[in-house]
C-alpha cells in the first residue's frame, strides 16, 4: 500500500545532546584556566618587616622634604633630617621602610631604602652609606634618603619611617 509512514523513529536510535556537555567543559577549563593564571601572576604578599632589637635605638629628627629634577627631566624626592643612635654600638648599615599613603590614606608605596649620611666637607653635600661613615654611640649625623619615582596616588604628607635592619660593629 503506497502510503505515508507515520512512524517516529525509536529514542534509542537518536544521538544524545551532547552540546551541553561541551559548553559546560569548556566553561569549567576556561574559568580554571583563568585561576591557574591569577595565582602564577600574583604579587607575593608584602610582610611586615621584622623589627631588629637595636632599631628603637635610632631616632629620626627635623624631617624636611624637597623635590628636585635630575638631568633627565624626572622628578627626584628627598628627605633629609637627623639620625641618633642613642645606644651604646656603632652602626654600620640601616634600612629604612618608608610608606607613603594616599588621600585616603591607604598605602600607595612602598621603598626599603639605605640611610645615607650627608657629608659636606666638599663644595656640596654627599650622601655616602653608613659603611663608609658609620654612626657612633649617642652621635647624631644629617641623613638623606634619595626616591627616583613616587606613585602620584601619594598625598605629599611625610612618609612613615620604621627601620627594617641594621648592621652594628
């Protein structure tokens, strides 16, 4: 009888969706993909420095800031002040931990930088590391810490100062 087959084909013999599947692995490899890079990018966390023993021996005094150019046109910042080591050794090496903030008050830099003391025995002030003059028992020497770029987040207020190490003979 030459009629219309109207019979569905059986479920079995139809292939699964597997579409789903497919956009749900790739969703799945893309966002691990995304994790895996995250944590290999990742800036290690800044610890707090731990503080030596011998670093609330050394005060800071009459801060001043300044700015200047250098011969390439960037800006140069500075601060000069007083150091004292009002204990009883030499110190030979200091790190100072300067942070400087933002309007709001949250971090904006961070620079571990060295103490440099200002000698003015020449026709203009030298910074030179304590190594070559080391800073005595309850003597108080002009210093100089030298930044060649501060983040423009920074607020222009004084810095926070906090010795990170020191080295003592």
């Amino acid at each position: 009888m030459g009629g219309l087959d109207l019979t569905q084909p059986s479920p079995a013999s139809q292939e699964p969706d597997r579409s789903r599947r497919f956009i749900v692995a790739a969703i799945v490899v893309v966002v691990a993909l995304g994790v895996l890079v995250a944590l290999l990018l990742r800036q290690p966390a800044r610890l707090p420095p731990k503080i030596p023993p011998y670093a609330t021996k050394l005060k800071f005094s009459d801060l001043k800031m300044s700015q200047s150019q250098n011969f390439v046109g960037a800006s140069v910042t500075y601060i000069d002040g007083n150091v004292t080591n009002t204990g009883d050794k030499v110190v030979t090496h200091a790190i100072v931990r300067v942070v400087f903030k933002d309007s709001y008050g949250q971090i904006a830099q961070i620079e571990d930088v060295p103490i440099k003391l200002l000698q003015t025995s020449g026709p203009y002030p030298d910074a030179v590391d304590l190594t070559v003059s080391p800073l005595a028992a309850n003597e108080s020497k002009p210093f100089r810490l030298i930044f060649e770029h501060v983040s423009e987040q920074w607020n222009q207020a004084y810095p926070e100062l906090q010795i990170t190490d020191v080295n003592l003979r």
